[in-house]
C-alpha cells in the first residue's frame, strides 16, 4: 500500500507514520509526509497513491476547498481532524473514514482494514462527486448519476441529462464510497437502482433512460431479489 | 417607527400644551365672573394719622394712584374710596386690596373689617402684609348706597408697580381668580424644581457636564421667579413676603437668562465660552437698569438664535431639539407680549425646557449606548483570548502530540503538560485586563514557542530589543502575532526566530514584531491571518483609542508587524 500524509504537526506527522508501520509492516510500500496540501498534489501529480491521510482544519470555507481537490484524485482519502463537528460534511465529499483527533492505534489499524475491506462502506456515504474540469473542481450529485462505467482506472459517469464525466477513482473505490442504493452489477458497471427501469432474462437491465447494461450472473438474482 | 417616534416626543409636549390651554380657559370664566365686581376707580390718599376713618379725609381725585416714593418715609397715610352698592348683597360681600406695598388697616364706614401685616413693627421684615388680601364685610354694612373705604397704609420699600386696586364684590368669585392664578404658579413651580433637579441629577450622575448645571441652574431661577411674582402670594409663606416684587422676579430672569445662555454655550461649544458669558451676564445685569423686560427677552432670543446659528453651521449634535426649544419660545413669547395667551412667557420656557430634556435624553441614551458597547466589546476581547487557549483545535491537537510525547518519550510529555498549563494559567489570569507588563506578554510568547517546538518538533527563537521591562501592552497582542506566524509561515521549515523590538519616536513607542517565516501573501492563509490581527486592532483601539497604529505586511526574509501607539 502506498500511503501519502498531510501533516503540518511534526510530532503528530512522526505519530501516524510510526502507527502506521506498525499496523501495516509488509504490506506497506511506500510513506510520504507531506506538510501542506500544496506540496502534497505537487507529489500525487508525479506518483501513485492509495490511500491519502490528510489533516484538515476544517474550520472555514478554505478547507473544504481543499478537500474537494484531494477527494477528485484516483485515491481514497480519509481525514484526520480535530474539527470533528465537521465531519458528516466532510463524509458528503466522499470521504473514506473520519479520524477524530486525538487518536490511539486501534483507531488506526481500524480505518485500515476499512480501505482493505471491499465490502466496507463509508459510514456516511458519499452525496457528490467532484470531477475535475480545466483548472476547477465540479461536484456532481450522485443521484444525477444513472450508472458509472469502469474505464480502466477511471469511472464515467452517466448521468440523466445525458452527459458524461470522467471521475479519476476506479469502480472499486467508488464502491465503497457510494451510498446502498448503487450496486455493483457487473465487473465494469455500477447502477444507480433507483433508476432501473425492468430486469431481462437475458443478463441485462434495462435503464430509465433507454440504455440496457449487463449483469453479472453471480449477482443476477441478489439484484432480482433488491429490485422486487 | 417614525410615527411611533413622533408620538414618543411629541405626545408629552401636546399633554403638556392642553393642560395650559385648560388653564387659560379657567382663566377666562373666572374673568367672565368677574365682571360682576365692582373696580373701584378713584382712590384718594392723604397724611393724618390721628383722623377718624369714619369721616371723608382726603379731596376728591386728589391722587389718582400711589407714587410709592412720595409715600416711603411719610408714616401712615390714608388711602380713601367710595363705593356704591345698587342693591342690598345678600351673599357674603368681601373687599379685596392688591398692589399695596407695606402694613395697612382696613375701615368699611369707620368700622375696622380687616388688617395686613403690622402697622407697628419691630421689624419691616417680619411685618409686612401680603400684595392682595381680602377683608369681609359685616352683612349690616353691605346694604345699597354710599360707602366709605379707609385704609390706613404704610409704605415699606419702593415697587415700580405700586398703584392701589380696589375690588368689592362676591367673596367666591374675588377669590376664585386668585386661587386659580396660584394653581397655575404651583403646576409651574413644580415643573420648574422638578426639571431643575433633574438636570442636576442628570449633571452629577453624568460625568458633571457643565450644560446640565446651567440647564439646571436656569430651572430654578424660573421656580424662583415664579415665586416672587407679587401677584401670586396667595399660598406664599410670611418670611417671603418682603421679596416679593416685579423688581425682583425680573431680575431674578434676567440672572436665569445668563444661566440659559451658558447652556446653550457649553451645549453648543462655542469657542472662549467663559469670556463670552461674562459679557453676556454684563449686558443682562445693564439691560435690567436699562430696558424693559420685554426688550431684554427679545435682545435675550437674538442672542440664543446666534448661538444656536453658529450650533448649525457647526452641525452640532441635538442642534434640531435645541432649535425646536428656541423657536417655541419665541413663538409662545410674542403670544403672550400679544396677550393672546396669559401665559405665554412660561409655556415658551416650559416647552424650551421639553425640548432640552428629551434633546439631553437622547444624548444620555446615547452615550450609554456607547459604554455598554465598550464594555460587551471588552468581553468580546477577554473571551477571544481565552478562546485561544482552549479552542478545540489547539486542544485537540496538543493532546494528539501529547499521546506521540508518551508513547515514546514520557519526560518530555511531562514538561508538555506543564508547558501547556503555564500558558492557559497566564491567559486566563491577564485576558481581562487592559494593559499589562510587557514580561507577561513575552513569558506567554516563549512558552506558546515552547509548545510549539514539541508539536512541530522545530527551533524556535523570540528576541527582543530595546525594551526595559517597564512597558505595558494589551494582554495577548504579541501572543497572537506568534501564533500566526507559526500557524501560517512555518509549514516546512523546522526553524524559526521571532523580534520583537521597541522605538520610542516622540511621543510614540513603535514596536515591531518580526518572524523569518515562509511568506505566502496570496494564500487564502492571509484571510486568517487578518482574524488574529482584528483582535490585535480591537484590543489597541480599546486601550488607545484614536493614538494607534499597526501595519503589517510581507518581506523578502520574512514577515513584519509594526504597532506604534501613542
């Protein structure tokens, strides 16, 4: 796993890398500490990342704006604070998981074994997505969205008004992000449910607005069953 | 609002103005009453003291009126007059005497019906008879025909007005009037001592503002003039009598004048004030020996609308209410010189006075305003400074490095704690003063660093220079300049010095506060930034009000803050 953290705090920043390895021994790859948000993109512009921990002083717009950037990025993001007043807002980004400050290494080891976890879901699920457009942040609401396409490390998302936007994280994070009404039906396909039209016989669903994707068979009937 | 408003002010004054229109109407049934009087026109005096009071002394129209003077040192002389009843009186007859300066005895047909103040007397103080007094007439002697009336006077002092008014008629209706007259000075009198004491309350309740004591002073010299308005001694008590004239309540205006051109003076702020009342009082106290009582109050009008013109030109605060006052007076004035309202001269006064009161209650409304706004802001400030060492964000995060401290180094921990302790013990005991000793404000700096060095594990320096120790500052303003610098400039370096130095220029100490930190101007840091250096401008603007500075801004080493207060 390869693990980016945002921490201006040197003592706090030595504290999660130190847990961190603890936690994770061999299955970590790589740790970097970056001080600000700022130095952090410059580096995620450059190498890959799994998972980012990032700590924000929520307090304010400015933070926001700031998570919004890093939750469009391919990687999960979670979030270490002490502005834990702020933290449903901050899950309406789609964020992973919510560390409250201060924290002890089970919390930790906990929100691992979250990012490990496929069938793990955010504890608040995700109310938007942001999508980058030249030079600024969109956010895209999820329930605009009919499906998501899996194109190879990205999502595409359809949406109802036809459009199609590109979101930098793959299916499977996504997934986890994404509240329990959008299913993953086939391995390049999440649907939003609500936006089912009728299930064929033939392996298919069939959209509200006309398209027809496939389904999985190892999870036809599970999707039968949820739709009736 | 505005309507609302409008009623607040104007409804007292309205209230005010019916009560006296009432009064003027009493006024005129009582004249209308009166008509059944009989004056008595012709009034003989001559000397002779030992004469019979039953017999015609004096010629007929031998002096028309008393000259007081020709009378002052003649002893007792004999005032005469005859009066014709038409018809027997069945109720009870009385004969009224006024503007008779002095002791009398009164005779009705040689029979002695009535006496005022004492003939004889030890003292001319304690024996001098009311201005107007009643004697009843026997029912035998009231009956139709000639009757003979003879007062045996004595002059005590001199009056401008002393000329004899004789009246015979009904006892209810020729008291009526008299009653009626002291009612309305009593409503006066009241209205007077009540806004005088106000004012004065007002003047030491509200930092001794020498406009009030005038304001106050020219209440009371009213209540006094009215009380010594000869005509009006119905209710008034023995030892006043021997004030009582239009002498001096005149005068005693023309010294409330000088009181009420002082108010307007020190409300106003004019310049060279003292000079300018001391000729004003000069020309009031010349213009009593010199001009009637009606051209000292127009010459007394002139001389306020100047004043209140220049309030105008200088748009001073509350000129509106004065100018209400000043043109009310004027108006009710020249209605009461017209004679079209009795009272005009104190209603122009008690209106003028309305008018100060609520011109000097907004005023107060006002200022109290300000104070309690001072004080929420003082509060606002100490709980900003509070808040700094027990916001959640610094809590929070100190307890995440103290959980790192313990884990892996537990002595530093300890220090940590303590380092953490001193601080919140020194914010909490200086946050709600106003200035304190610039070593407070350093030890508080150096154990912020303190904290701050463990939590970010860096270096950092405070220097000072140029200070004795002796300086008082505002409690946390060099604090906050710290913390922003570390919160903002020293994302990654590990190192840090902080200068505070002081200049004294003039008058003026400047200090300035440095940091070599990362200077980043156009991040959105600098909008945080600004909330640290507003509670720095709130707190010398508290304690420096008006004689402080700060300026801030980026260098290429680093950043810099300049306070200079006077």
């Amino acid at each position: 796993m390869r693990i980016l953290i945002v921490e201006d705090e040197a003592l706090i920043a030595q504290r999660i890398e130190r847990l961190t390895r603890e936690i994770l021994g061999n299955e970590l790859q790589q740790l970097t500490i970056k001080p600000t948000l700022e130095s952090a993109s410059l580096f995620t512009d450059e190498y890959p990342v799994d998972l980012m921990i990032l700590d924000l002083n929520l307090n304010g717009k400015d933070g926001f704006q700031l998570l919004e950037k890093s939750v469009a990025q391919s990687f999960q993001t979670m979030i270490l604070s002490a502005n834990t007043d702020r933290a449903i807002e901050a899950y309406d980004y789609g964020v992973l998981d919510f560390i409250a400050k201060p924290f002890n290494k089970a919390r930790l080891e906990k929100a691992f074994q979250r990012y490990n976890n496929q069938n793990y879901r955010a504890e608040y699920p995700t109310k938007y997505l942001a999508v980058k457009k030249s030079q600024k942040m969109q956010l895209v609401d999820i329930e605009e969205i009919v499906f998501i396409k899996g194109a190879g490390n990205y999502g595409e998302l359809n949406l109802k008004d036809g459009k199609r936007e590109l979101h930098d994280k793959s299916l499977q994070h996504l997934e986890k992000l994404l509240p329990s009404h959008f299913e993953r039906i086939h391995k390049s396909f999440i649907v939003n449910l609500k936006m089912v039209e009728s299930i064929s016989t033939k392996y298919e669903v069939v959209l509200k607005n006309g398209e027809v994707i496939p389904i999985s068979r190892s999870i036809y009937k599970r999707v039968k069953d949820l739709l009736s | 609002m505005q309507t609302a408003q409008f009623f607040r002010f104007f409804l007292p004054l309205l209230l005010l103005l019916n009560s006296f229109t009432g009064l003027a109407q009493d006024t005129i049934s009582i004249q209308e009453n009166e008509k059944e009087v009989i004056r008595i026109e012709k009034i003989r005096v001559c000397a002779g003291e030992s004469n019979d009071p039953k017999n015609q002394l004096c010629e007929s129209n031998e002096i028309g009126y008393l000259h007081a003077n020709n009378l002052l040192d003649k002893g007792n002389v004999w005032v005469q007059a005859s009066v014709f009843l038409q018809q027997d009186y069945e109720d009870v007859l009385a004969l009224k005497i006024s503007n008779l300066r002095g002791a009398q005895e009164v005779y009705w047909d040689g029979e002695l019906i009535g006496e005022n103040g004492d003939l004889n007397p030890d003292s001319i103080l304690s024996k001098i008879g009311r201005f107007h007094f009643y004697a009843r007439i026997p029912h035998e002697l009231s009956s139709a025909g000639e009757h003979l009336i003879s007062v045996k006077h004595k002059q005590f002092g001199l009056s401008k007005y002393n000329y004899a008014n004789f009246q015979v008629g009904n006892y209810f209706v020729i008291t009526a009037a008299d009653k009626s007259v002291n009612n309305q000075m009593i409503l006066m009198l009241t209205i007077f001592m009540t806004s005088g004491l106000f004012f004065l309350i007002f003047y030491f309740g509200f930092g001794r503002k020498v406009s009030f004591l005038f304001l106050s002073l020219y209440c009371f010299s009213y209540s006094i003039k009215s009380i010594l308005k000869p005509y009006q001694d119905f209710f008034t008590p023995d030892f006043l009598l021997p004030y009582l004239s239009y002498n001096n309540s005149i005068f005693t205006a023309n010294v409330g004048s000088i009181f009420l051109i002082g108010f307007l003076l020190w409300e106003i702020g004019i310049p060279r004030k003292w000079q300018h009342l001391l000729l004003f009082a000069i020309v009031s106290v010349v213009s009593f020996y010199t001009i009637s009582e009606i051209h000292f109050l127009y010459l007394l009008m002139l001389w306020a609308a100047a004043i209140v013109a220049y309030g105008f030109h200088q748009k001073v605060e509350g000129r509106w209410w004065i100018l209400t006052g000043l043109l009310g007076l004027i108006l009710f004035v020249n209605l009461w010189v017209h004679q079209v309202l009795g009272y005009g001269y104190f209603v122009g006064i008690i209106f003028f006075i309305v008018c100060m009161t609520i011109s000097v209650g907004q005023k107060i409304a006002g200022q109290i305003k300000i104070k309690q706004d001072a004080l929420l802001r003082s509060s606002a400030l100490e709980n900003q400074l509070l808040k700094k060492s027990i916001q959640p964000h610094f809590i929070l995060n100190s307890l995440a490095s103290l959980q790192e401290l313990i884990e892996q180094t537990p002595e530093n921990a300890s220090d940590f704690v303590n380092q953490l302790a001193d601080e919140f013990r020194l914010v909490s005991r200086v946050s709600n003063q106003k200035l304190i000793p610039i070593a407070d404000e350093i030890e508080m700096c150096r154990i912020h660093l303190r904290i701050m060095e463990y939590r970010r594990n860096s270096k950092f320096i405070l220097k000072t220079e140029g200070l004795t120790g002796e300086e008082k500052v505002p409690p946390g303003i060099f604090h906050t300049l710290v913390e922003n610098g570390i919160t903002h400039g020293y994302g990654t370096k590990n190192e840090g010095t902080f200068i505070l130095s002081k200049k004294v220029i003039d008058q003026e100490i400047e200090y300035t506060f440095f940091n070599d930190s990362e200077v980043e101007i156009e991040s959105e840091e600098t909008k945080e930034k600004g909330t640290g250096l507003k509670y720095i401008e709130a707190r010398l603007r508290e304690t420096f009000p008006n004689k402080w500075k700060l300026e801030s801004m980026g260098l290429n080493n680093g950043w810099q803050v300049k306070i200079v207060v006077g």
